[in-house]
C-alpha cells in the first residue's frame, strides 16, 4: 500500500480510508458499496430510480476506483455487479475507467428492490411512501409488515450473490447498490434489530467483506465497516433460530 493513504477522494466518506487501513492480504475481496452522490431525493428519502449522478458524483466514483488501484495490494481486473439502476451502473464503470479498466458490469435484480428485500412491491412501495426509508427499515428488520421476505432471508440471498460472484485471491469485486439494502444488510449480519440515521449508508460509502475458502453453508464472512472488523458464521443465518453469535471487532 503506497504512501499516499491520507490523500483520499474528495467527497470520500471519511470512514471509507479507516476501513482501508484494516483490510487483509490476498483474499478474495468484495466491496459492497451504495452508489455516488446522486440529485436530490424528497423529504421522506424515496428516490426515484431516473434520479442520475450527480457531476460530483461521476468525479468522485472515477477517483475512488483511481485511488483504490493506485492504494491496494488488489486487482481491480474483474467484472462487476450492479444493481441495475443507471446511477449504479454509472458508478461501477466509472470506478473501472479511474482504475484504467473496463470490464463487463452485470445487472442483478437482487442488489435493487424488489429483489432481496422486498416480495410484493405493489404493496410495499405504498408503505414505504408513508412512512419513509427508515421507518421502512426498521419494520423490515422487526419482521413487521407483509410483502417482504423473512430478514435472515434477506441476508442470506445477498450473501449467496456475492459468495457466487467472488473474484480470484488477490482481487476486489465491486457490487453497487442502494442505501436501503446496504442499511438493512448491515443490521442483519450486526444482529441488530433497530438503525437509525447515524447508522445509513452515506453516498460512496460501502462495506469490505470476504468469505472463508469453504461450502456456504460452512463459511465465515469477514467484514470490516466504518473502520470495525467483523465476523458471523453463515450457519446462524441459515438457521435462524439458533443462538445469536457475538460479533468480533
């Protein structure tokens, strides 16, 4: 890792550099990331899925995949996953383009909703309208509203996706989502059952996780957000019922 670690990005959260600092050698490493700054959402955090990048936006996610290249032990050199909302797709090919890549960025229903969240949109989007993104989340995580999946499930299913999709040792996988699934995906390997507005994905600002080199079902996911290495045993996700796990830091 080059000297240049203070240098970062402007408009970088902040907690991104402290996550860098901490991240291993040669694994097969994914950074799950919600998409850059984007135009303005309404009061109650829905943002329609036309709402672009903003210019901001587009400079900040070519040079975080510039400053990722030139400050990682770790090939950029892989294809991508995004949701396929154009503000991802835009963010994951201009992270390539600042890496001086360009590789293929594929579209997974999984990383926008209704995917791993959400079972009946219909009926969710009215609620969610109501009662805003966080609201939303919490109700998700309380398991206390119909038209979504179980929230292990919902884990569980981003996990799948990103376990099936990991690159070579020594490489980062990038996969672009929204703040919503990044938010409640946190929650569910935290083993947390409320969040609140200090707890939401800022623009850009994403989560570093590899697996162990075993089945799913026999993994571990390591994790490392807002500068905190974590750890849970897929197992306890699969069961849902079995004892919470005490995370590490």
């Amino acid at each position: 890792m080059s000297s240049s670690i203070n240098t970062m990005p402007a408009h970088l959260p902040p907690s991104m550099i402290d996550s860098v600092k901490l991240l291993p050698k040669n694994e097969r490493l994914i950074l799950f990331t919600r998409h850059s700054l984007r135009e303005m959402s309404d009061k109650n955090g829905f943002a329609s899925y036309a709402l672009p990048l903003t210019p901001k936006g587009r400079v900040l996610a070519e040079s975080w995949g510039r400053w990722l290249a030139a400050n990682l032990d770790y090939s950029m050199d892989v294809d991508s996953i995004s949701s396929p909302i154009q503000r991802c797709i835009d963010t994951a090919i201009l992270m390539q383009a600042g890496a001086g890549i360009s590789r293929n960025v594929s579209h997974q229903s999984l990383l926008v909703e209704p995917g791993s969240l959400v079972v009946d949109h219909e009926e969710v989007s009215k609620v969610f309208k109501q009662i805003g993104a966080l609201n939303f989340i919490n109700r998700f995580l309380a398991g206390d509203m119909a038209g979504i999946k179980a929230p292990h499930k919902g884990g569980l299913d981003l996990l799948a996706l990103l376990f099936q999709h990991q690159p070579k040792h020594g490489h980062l996988l990038l996969a672009v989502s929204h703040d919503t699934l990044l938010s409640a995906f946190l929650a569910v390997m935290m083993g947390v059952g409320e969040i609140s507005w200090d707890d939401w994905p800022k623009m850009m600002e994403g989560v570093f996780l590899w697996f162990d080199d075993k089945p799913f079902s026999d993994a571990k996911v390591h994790f490392i957000w807002r500068g905190q290495c974590y750890e849970r045993r897929l197992i306890e996700l699969l069961d849902p019922f079995s004892p919470s796990y005490p995370l590490e830091d």
